[in-house]
C-alpha cells in the first residue's frame, strides 16, 4: 500500500539515498562541475525547517517531498523517487499532495524550478498542468521556472462539478484558513443556489452531508472557541491525519482492542480529547471532550 506521511528525523537517511540514486544520472548531462542541487542538499535540515514528506509502499520509504512555505504560493522545492519504485504512481501522489498542501494552506500556486537539462521532468510537469514562467540562472544552475495555478475553492463550489464540490468540501473542513472561511460565507448563498440540484453521490455516508457540515463550519466558526471545536461533530477526524497536520499531539494510543482509543491535545488550546476509533464500512472517530 502506497501512504505518504511527514518526515521524521530518522528518516533522513533513507531520503538522502533517493536523492542520490534519483538525481546521480543526471550528473553526466550537467556542465563541469555542476551537480544536481537535491545531490548535496542537507536533508536532516529540510526534515527539521521545512515541510518534508515521504512516500512509503509496503512500509518502505520510496520517495519524498519537500514544501517551503512563501507568502503567496507553496514551493515545491524537491522532489525524488527511489528509481527502483518508479511506474507505481509515487511520483503522482507525491505532486498531489503538494497541491493538497498549497490549498491546505490556502496558496494560491505551486511554484517549481527544475535544471534545464532534466528534460524529463520538465515534460512530465507540464503534463500535470505546471506552466513554464521562465529561464534564468541561479549562480551556476540553469534553472526552468514553472507555476500551477489552483483553482480557487469558490470557483469548485459553483463549478456544478461533483467531484469538484466534493473536495472543495472537505477542504473546507480540514482549512484553519479564516480568511478563506470568511470569503465562503459572503458567497455561501450563491453556493447553496448552485450545489442544490447537483447529484453528489457517495456510499453509507452521503457527500451530502460532508458539503452540509461544510456549510455549518462555513456559517459558524467564528463562534468557536477553538477549531477542535470541530472534532466532536464529525467522525471523519482522522488522529493521525490531524496529528500529522501539527493539529493535535496523540497522548495515548492502543488500536490493539476494538474499539481502538486514543487520547489527543489540541495544538492550539490543549484542551484534550478520548477519541473511539471503530468501524462500519469505512474508519470512524468519535472524539468526546476528556473529563478527567
Ligand atoms: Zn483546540
């Protein structure tokens, strides 16, 4: 199984030698005395300072991705896969979860720069919509500029699109972003108005009820007191995920019995959580206010 998580410390290594191995066959292409920049790159630093990812299949490490957060779009700075995993979609996941970030964070655009004599990737960049902005050189590096633009969340919630108004919803539920909150609520009629009639489909739980809560979250957080007010309200708060976002530190863990339990804080307020973790068809969490 193909999963993607955030770099740990101990996972420097293993990063380290992608980039080597990924990166090494472009050395003979390269000017004199020019190396690929990910080759001498200090991964322990962009694990420990930047928001670095790895890909893990059947619990290996096979590829990683390194985030830098600009004012106005997310830089994709670094990029690698293990060529011994190449062809099984790590590669695809990897630039996915960029533009899940950027919209995570509410950016706008991706941004990437690649060597100009790595043709390969600049194809395969363009092929996910990445657009070239410009050339120019970057002390001894030839370096090809490129930008995806994001559509924005309004623009998926009126798209009359399914799968579009879909994401755009859980978006919104997993955004902290109040500024973006505040932009859906002026345009929320217009939304509701364009999402009514639209079929949005789903299994036990209809995405229906996402968009729904969507709209409640949209209508309502500036009432609450903290955004785990959230948690309570909705079984698809994954601890792990929120974990893994910086949103909560699990305290306590034991999926040993059924149903699995956790005890989490919230990053922002410490107020603390009993989370049951049970199943129907599909993962499920209850998270309940702890007493003691
Ligand atoms: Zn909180």
């Amino acid at each position: 199984m193909l999963e993607t998580r955030r770099a740990q410390a101990d996972d420097a290594p293993a990063v380290t030698a992608i980039a080597t191995a990924a990166y090494s066959g472009y050395l003979a292409r390269m000017p004199e005395g020019v190396r690929p920049a990910p080759l001498d790159a200090d991964y322990a630093a962009a694990i420990a300072h930047d928001e670095t990812w790895v890909a893990e299949l059947d619990g290996r490490v096979v590829g990683y991705l390194v985030l830098v957060a600009a004012p106005d779009h997310l830089l994709l700075e670094n990029v690698a896969v293990d060529p011994g995993a190449q062809g099984r979609g790590v590669g695809r996941e990897l630039l996915d979860l960029a533009e899940t970030r950027a919209r995570d964070l509410g950016m706008p655009e991706v941004r990437l720069f690649t060597h100009a004599t790595m043709v390969e990737n600049q194809r395969l960049y363009e092929r996910r919509g990445y657009v070239e902005t410009g050339r120019r050189r970057d002390d001894e590096f030839d370096r090809v500029f490129y930008v995806k633009q994001l559509p924005g969340v309004v623009d998926d919630l009126l798209s009359r699109d399914a799968v579009r108004i879909w994401q755009a919803a859980w978006h919104v539920i997993r955004s902290r972003d109040a500024q973006l909150l505040d932009a859906l609520r002026d345009a929320l009629p217009e939304i509701r108005g364009a999402t009514a009639d639209v079929e949005l489909g789903g299994g036990i739980r209809p995405n229906r009820e996402a968009l729904e809560h969507a709209f409640g979250k949209i209508e309502g957080f500036r009432a609450w007191a903290c955004w785990c007010d959230d948690y309570p309200r909705l079984l698809q708060h994954d601890p792990s995920r929120e974990e893994s976002l910086g949103h909560v530190v699990i305290l306590h863990r034991d999926v040993s019995g059924w149903p699995g339990e956790y005890r989490c804080e919230c990053r922002v307020c410490g107020r603390r959580f009993d989370v049951e973790e049970g199943e129907h068809h599909a993962l499920w969490w209850r998270w309940r206010v702890s007493r003691s």
